[in-house]
C-alpha cells in the first residue's frame, strides 16, 4: 500500500497505464468526486456521437434500417462475450433487463428439467430473490436462502437451481466462481451467475469458470447508460436443451414468414423475445469497446490498488471515527467497491452528497458504498473523496441534513 499523502496519490496518478482512459468519458463537474459508477456508469465521449449517428440512421433509413440492425443484440453479445466475458461467440446475447434476463433463464431450467428446489444467498440483489421468490409461488417450489455463496452446499442434498452473485451488491465480496460451478456441477445443481457488479470490473472467464448460465447489467462498470439493455449467456453445449418461456418473433426461425408454429431458432438468439432497442444497443456497444480496449486485467490491477487505498484510507482516518469496514480484507476477495459501515451511514451519505460533492451510495441498514471504475477514478478521487468524508464526520455536518429518505438512494 502507498503512502497516505495527496502527493502518494498523485504518484499512483502519474503512473497510471490506463489514466489517458479518463478523458474518454465525460466530466461535468470536475470538483465532484463520482464513486458510484457501480450503479450508474459514466457517459463515454464517443457514445455521445454514436447515438447522434443512430438518431440520424433511423430519420434517414427509417424500417430500411432493420437490415444493418437486426443482429444487433448477438453482435455486441459476441463483442461483451470476447472482450469482457470469457465466453465464445454465439453465447451471449444483448437485450431486456437483468431481471427479465434471469427469470428467462431461470424458468427456461424448470421447464426443461422439471421442479427443483430454488437457492440463493440471502445477501443477494433484491432483484434475484424477488424473481425466485416469484417462481417458487408460481410453481409452488421450494426457496431456500443459505447465509452466503460460500454455503450453496448446504443446499445440494435435492435437485437445485441456484442464483448467484459474482460480486455481492452491498459488501462487494467476490464469490469464487470457478469453485462453486464444479460443485454444483458435481452435485447435478444449475447456477445462474449474475455478473451485473463483475462485468466490465472484474475478469470473468465463463467458460474456463466451467459456469453455464449468467445474466448481467451493462449500464454499471461497463458505462452504458442508464437502463441499458442487460446481457445474457448460454454455454453453447445447453443451448439447445433450453427454451425462453416467453415465446417471442424475434426468437423465432424465419420470422419473418409470420404465420408458422413457433419454433425457435437455433443458438443464443432463442433467448430473445420482442423487438431490440437499436439506440440503446449503440451505447453498449461503446461502452463495451472501451472496455475491451483497456483489458480487463489491466483494469482489474487498478481496481485492486484503488480499493486497497481505500481501505488504507479508512483504517488511517475512518476507523477512529467509528466506522468499520464492510468489504473482505483480502483483494483477492473483493470486486471494485468496498462498503464502510457506520451508524449513521444514511446522513453522512446524504451530506456527502449534498455538502461535500462526494457520492458514493447509501446501502441499508448502515453501508455507505464507495465504488472505483478503473477506466475514469483517480487515485486523487478516492484521496479527495475519503479526505472530505473525515473532515465533515468530524465537523458533524451529517447532523445538519434534513431528515426524511429520497426516493432513490
Ligand atoms: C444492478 C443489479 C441488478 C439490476 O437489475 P435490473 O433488471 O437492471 O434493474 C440486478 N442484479 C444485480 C446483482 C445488480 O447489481
């Protein structure tokens, strides 16, 4: 770990193999110091130009378009898939919402392999237990929650389908993926990945992780834009076995005869439904390719040495003010964002926010999550966010913010 000086900080800035990335991506505010782009990723400059483009594509080209358009979600699959996933080409495909992703893949499972106990961690996405929580009412299964990703054997003793996190949402801990594929592979258990806090932040390799099924957002680290189309991937070798359960046209084989029995097609596009959001896709695909051009291992470096200064930081100048870290330790165990809890975490994010130009987000009951995007924070910003944090805890600023929850936090 660096020293805790502004001037280490500069020192890491300097030395930067991915700094010039930054200034691909737009600034508006250069006082404020963004550390949530684990929820909301930045706007990269060229996404600006290329949804000009395909605003004019479609005044200009209007329904001509769909011909360049239409293999739109499996070609910036394959991109995501190559750069960023470890998957092959014709296993990932771009489309719908992660939630709506998961549900497909998960109920394509039930369907094709009949009842099974449904598993996840009790620290999951809301999201993912909601949709299992859903099936299991609608199929009249059982939901078993374990305490954490490490414990999905616990809940192996009867057919299973399981529903993972890579990265958890609110401490940031890093689930061994490759392990826990084997096991359930082994114990004849299906795993849905969700990579929506790993993709674009952490090396995923699937198909070396062994792991059959993922779904994942691209509007975080892979800076998409808010709502992005959200991913899913299918190992080549279940393709076949799985259907979507909701039986779309664009799913269809030769769609465009219109009037016959549905039969999907081969290959991942038998996991899309409805028609592709064209201007949409067109940032994926930039943020993807950003993403690509950096590398992931480059960018993972860097993602371990900023939260390392965090944590450093908050040992240094958080602890003795009564915060406690909520991330593993060990980087080797963490994704790209560390957690610091604090009692008061809900009106010290609000005056971070409102106060300090910091904004990190706030996760109950006492998390404040700090987030690093390698390709656009400085080691200055962590320096600057963690050093604003300190001096309006011991000011007590966080007393002087109005009570009452936003709707979003
Ligand atoms: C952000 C996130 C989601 C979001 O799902 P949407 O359908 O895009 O709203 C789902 N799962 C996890 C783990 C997330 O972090």
């Amino acid at each position: 770990v660096a020293g805790l000086r502004r001037a280490d900080a500069e020192a890491l800035d300097a030395a930067d193999p991915l700094a010039a990335f930054r200034e691909r991506f737009v600034d508006a505010d250069e006082d404020a110091r963004y550390l949530d782009g684990n929820s909301l990723g930045r706007l990269p400059v060229a996404t600006r130009a290329r949804l000009r483009e395909a605003v004019e594509a479609w005044g200009e080209q209007l329904v001509g378009g769909w011909e360049a358009w239409i293999d739109a979600p499996t070609r910036i699959g394959n991109e995501l898939a190559e750069g960023v996933l470890g998957a092959g080409p014709g296993e990932v495909l771009v489309g719908d919402s992660t939630t709506v992703n998961l549900y497909k893949l998960c109920a394509a499972v039930l369907d094709a392999e009949g009842p099974r106990r449904l598993v996840t961690d009790r620290g999951n996405f809301p999201t993912d237990r909601y949709v299992l929580e859903g099936l299991a009412a609608a199929r009249g299964l059982e939901l078993r929650l374990v305490e954490r990703p490490e414990d999905l054997g616990s809940a192996l003793d009867a057919p299973a389908l399981a529903v993972l996190s890579h990265v958890a949402y609110r401490s940031g801990a890093l689930a061994d993926l490759p392990g826990l594929s084997a096991l359930a592979r082994e114990r004849g258990a299906r795993v849905v990945w969700d990579l929506s806090h790993s993709a674009g932040a952490v090396p995923v390799d699937l198909r070396a992780a062994g792991a059959e099924l993922a779904v994942g957002c691209t509007y975080k680290y892979l800076n998409g834009g808010p709502g992005a189309p959200a991913f899913l991937y299918v190992a080549r070798e279940l393709q076949a076995a799985l259907r979507s359960p909701i039986w779309g046209w664009f799913a269809q084989a030769d769609q465009f005869r219109m009037e016959r029995d549905y039969e999907p097609v081969d290959g991942i596009g038998r996991f899309g439904a409805g028609t592709p959001p064209i201007l949409a896709l067109a940032a994926v695909q930039e943020g993807v390719r950003i993403t690509a051009q950096a590398g992931m291992a480059a960018i993972r470096a860097k993602s371990v040495a900023l939260t390392e200064l965090i944590v450093a930081l908050h040992d240094a100048w958080l602890a003795p003010l009564g915060f406690a870290l909520g991330s593993p330790r060990e980087p080797e165990r963490r994704g790209s964002h560390v957690a610091v809890r604090h009692p008061e975490a809900w009106s010290i994010c609000r005056a971070l926010i409102e106060r300090a130009k910091v904004v990190p987000d706030f996760r109950g009951p006492d998390s404040i999550r700090l987030g690093v995007a390698p390709l656009y924070t400085r080691f200055t910003d962590v320096w600057d966010a963690l050093d604003r944090l300190r001096a309006l805890v011991e000011r007590g600023e966080h007393r002087l913010v109005a009570p009452g929850a936003s709707r979003v936090t």
